[in-house]
C-alpha cells in the first residue's frame, strides 16, 4: 500500500522539520555557553560529543517500543519542542546563580536530553514510514532528508538567527516547530491514536504554545533585566554587532563600554591604562610619524598618540564597525577621545588585524595592540607567534611595539607567556611593565623592538610636547618595570602559538579560579 502524495509529502516534511529542529538546538546552546563561558572550541566539542553519544542512547531506546511507533514519535517531538525550546531561556536564567562548572554540567545535561530526544526520531520514523516504502527508498528518504534539515540549519543559525532574531528568541521559536510538527503528526494520523492520547498531545502543545508565546512577549524586558544584572551601574546604551554585544553604562561621571560583559574602561582612570599603552612605547621612538594601533576602535588611545606634534599617520584597525561609530557619534565617548576619530591624520580600517597585516605594506615606527583578552580561539591567536612575526614584518627596523597583555596578577601565567611568545617571535628586546588600573587592577604590558635599547627610566621621554599626563611621571618609571614576587614569571609557561593555543587555555582556567573565588 503506497500512501497518497500528500501524506508522503508531510512525513518528507517531517524529517527535514526534525533534522532543521535538532541542529539549531545544539548550535544555540553551545553558542550560548560559549557567550558565558569562553572557549568557543572546548564547548562546541562538548555540545557535539554529548549530542552524538544521546543520539545513540535515544535510537537504542527504540527497541523498546513495540506497536507504538507513531504514539512514541509525537510524545517525542513535544519533548523536543519543550526542552528546546526554553534550552536557552534556562540557561540564561541559570548561569546568574550558577558557577561555571554548575552551568558546565547543567549544560551538558540538556544537550544531552535533546540528543536522546533526538535519537529517537530517526530510528521511529523509519519504522513508520516502512508500512508505506520499500526498504531502500525509506532509509534514502529519512536519512536524506534529515541531513537536508542539518544543512538548513547551519545556513539559517549564522546568517538569519543569530544576527536577526537573538539566540534567546531562537530557541523559542523552533521550540514552537517542534512542537505543531508533533502535534500535526498528531492531526493527520488521527485514526490511528486514540481520543484519549490525541487530546494529551494537544493539551502539551498548547501549553507549551502559550508559555513560548509569553516567554517571547516579555523577551526584551527579560534580556534589559538581564544584562542590568549583569552590570553594576545604570545601562544606558546597548547593542548587538555581528561580532560583539556592545553596552555602555554610567553612574554618574562614572561611563564604562563593556563588549560582550567586559570592561573595557570607565572615564573615571582610562587614563592611567592608555597613557601607559601610548605614552610609554611612543617615548622609545622619538619624532615618530606615522603610527598603527589594533584594535582600540572607540578612540581612546589614539587620543594619546595624536598629542604628539611629529605624527603624521595614524591608522586604526578595528574589527567592528559599530564601535568606531559608537567613537564617532556618542558625545560623551567624544569628549573622552578628543573628537580623534574625525581628526585628519587618523585613518580606521574595519578588518581583522591579522588580516590587515598580512595585506598591508606599509612599515610603521610605532605598532600597538589594544586587543582583548585571550578568551576565545579567535582572539588568542592575536597573541601567537604567528601574529607577532606579522607585526615585525610591519615595523621599521628602529620601530616599537607594545601590546597590553592582561594582568600579571590575576592572570599570572597569562601575562608571561605573552613575554615568551613576543621573544619567540624574533624580537630581540622586550620590556614588561605594569600599572594600577582601578577599574581593572594592576595591569599589564610589554615593549617589544627588534633591537636597540628601551629608554625606560629618562623622564624626558615621556612626551613632553605631548602636553601633560595625568598619571605617568619619571619617578614612577622605575616601579613600572619592576615586578614583585606574586607578580614575576612563575616559570614553565608555555609559548602561544597558532596550532596550540596554550594562552586560551591559561586565561581561562585564571580567570575561572578568580570567579569561583568570587562566588564563593
């Protein structure tokens, strides 16, 4: 008995609707925690793994059912869709009040029931889609089909879901899929259900329905509340980039840029952290004119370095274009820049900085890099060998770099393997230093110079026709470059290269030992 057209055609649908589902749950959830957590690898291959292993404990699981094939397949697509779908709202309410190995497992969990849920579609479908085609067309359709909705589903998440509609309102939305897939299963094969399992089915869906439909209602006041929980000041700018959630908060003159729940300075001492980035590393070069800063797209540092009379090129390279447009046109980010942005010797760039140095052929006398922490792959490879021998490349043969390196306090290990990395890079003289940061804590730098000799003492290289600084003076000099016991190289740490992010690796598990200290 072959079926007729249509209802070949819904459980076609089916299938690609199951496999769409599945994958976007599993791309959600490990995008999410890699949000909270970092590490965009180690938690990609955690989702995946666990995934797969469910799926395999979920098909063994069919065995079990006998004669019930087309019941088990719809009470499973509304378990799906409920599980799924509140995944991320869960997570996101959990990971307040969770430490992160307790929203690790709490993660892991979910995956992993998503992934029985899953593994129990195929298996079930294929088993009642056998009454209707031949063995070879029944397995060709489902596994076909399934993968068709994998497919969709990597082409939907990057380019419409993620940018467009938010990882929180995702995760309700296919929720719901799954759950009218279920239930319209449900509807068509009527007859060979009972009244009283019918109406259970339709009972779940329509609960579910009602409690995504509000959850979706009250997404923005849910999120706003949220990130105000997650800041500890009023916030009163935010945006999602393609690259970054960008928020601006502000307790009084207090006004601090946070890109994706970091600081990034408070107006309060950003002083203190970009003289030591620009001042310091300009004073090795003296009459320099043409200047590279990376990262750094909000103006701040530039400020510092168009000061100085001798300048005559300044390009900046910033991956996002928001935050360059955030440094243009926000007036209290303006006066903290000096209007640098628009000033006619500053060039920006909206690129990544490695590929702008691997294209780019112009040679610098001073290179800076005002980059983020090593939280993710992508960042942490800004800090590899690799990337330091691109700058080389770029700076003339008397040229400076210098790059902030986090703190040599709370991420000891960290701090110091940049040094290594910056001297296995082939440059010939490095100068570690360190400044008190409020905001941040002791933070920390490093001069790098393909050779010469760093003039870290002499008062009179601090730039003064520059105009003043308002922390920098000579006397402090010496303390800069000196570091104390919990502060200097631990020894054994290792170089940071492109194939083997080490640094990854150390800034996460530091900075996790200070964030569970935190909770505790």
């Amino acid at each position: 008995m072959l079926l007729p057209r249509t209802e070949k055609l819904l459980l076609i649908v089916t299938v690609f609707l199951a496999g769409l589902c599945s994958i976007v749950y599993e791309l959600l959830i490990s995008t999410t925690s890699a949000y909270f957590l970092g590490d965009s690898v180690k938690q990609f291959s955690l989702t995946i793994g666990v995934y797969m292993c469910a799926m395999g404990v979920g098909s063994f699981l069919t065995r079990y059912v006998e004669g019930r094939e087309l019941e088990a397949f719809v009470r499973a697509e509304v378990a799906l869709g409920l599980l799924g779908g509140l995944s991320v709202p869960l997570l996101y309410f959990l990971f307040r009040f969770q430490t992160n190995m307790q929203y690790q497992w709490t993660m892991l969990a979910i995956v992993f029931g998503i992934g029985c849920l899953t593994g129990v579609e195929i298996p079930l479908l294929a088993r009642v889609m056998k009454t209707y085609f031949p063995l070879r067309d029944n397995l060709a359709n489902v596994l076909g089909f399934d993968y068709l909705g994998a497919l969709g589903a990597t082409l939907l998440f990057p380019f419409l879901l993620l940018p467009f509609v938010g990882l929180y309102s995702s995760s309700l939305l296919f929720g719901g899929v799954n759950l009218l897939l279920g239930a319209g299963v449900c509807w068509f094969f009527r007859e060979q259900l009972s009244a009283r399992r019918r109406r259970r089915v339709y009972l779940w869906t329509g609960g579910g329905l009602l409690v995504f439909t509000f959850l979706l209602i009250r997404a923005e006041p849910f999120l706003h509340a949220w990130e105000a929980a997650a800041y500890p000041h009023r916030v009163i700018y935010e945006e999602d980039s393609p690259y970054q959630h960008i928020v601006l908060t502000q307790n009084r003159d207090d006004l601090r840029l946070y890109l994706d729940r970091v600081i990034q300075f408070s107006s309060r001492d950003e002083y203190r952290y970009h003289e030591a980035l620009a001042r310091l590393p300009a004073a090795q070069v003296p009459g320099f004119s043409r200047a590279l800063i990376l990262g750094g797209g909000e103006g701040l540092l530039a400020r510092e370095l168009l000061n100085y009379p001798t300048l005559q090129s300044l390009t900046i390279v910033d991956l996002d274009e928001r935050v360059f447009d955030l440094g243009r046109r926000h007036p209290r980010i303006r006066q903290l820049n000096a209007e640098a942005l628009t000033d006619p010797r500053t060039q920006t760039v909206v690129e990544d900085a490695a590929v702008f140095l691997r294209n780019d052929t112009t040679h610098y006398d001073l290179i800076l890099a005002d980059l983020p922490d090593p939280s993710t792959e992508s960042v942490a490879r800004l800090y590899s060998t690799w990337f330091f021998g691109l700058v080389r490349a770029r700076l003339l043969p008397d040229g400076v770099f210098a790059t902030q390196a986090t703190s040599p306090y709370h991420t000891r290990k960290t701090f110091w393997s940049i040094v290594h990395t910056l001297t296995a890079a082939g440059f010939g003289e490095l100068a570690p230093y360190h400044v008190p940061v409020p905001s941040f804590g002791e933070w920390g730098f490093v001069l790098a110079a393909n050779s010469g000799n760093f003039l870290r003492a002499g008062g009179q290289y601090l730039g003064a026709d520059a105009g003043a600084t308002k922390f920098l003076e000579p006397r402090l000099l010496p303390a800069l470059f000196t570091f104390p016991a919990d502060m200097a190289d631990p020894g054994g740490v290792a170089v940071n290269r492109l194939d083997r992010p080490i640094l990854l690796q150390y800034f996460l598990e530091e900075w996790s030992g200070w964030q569970r200290e935190t909770v505790q």
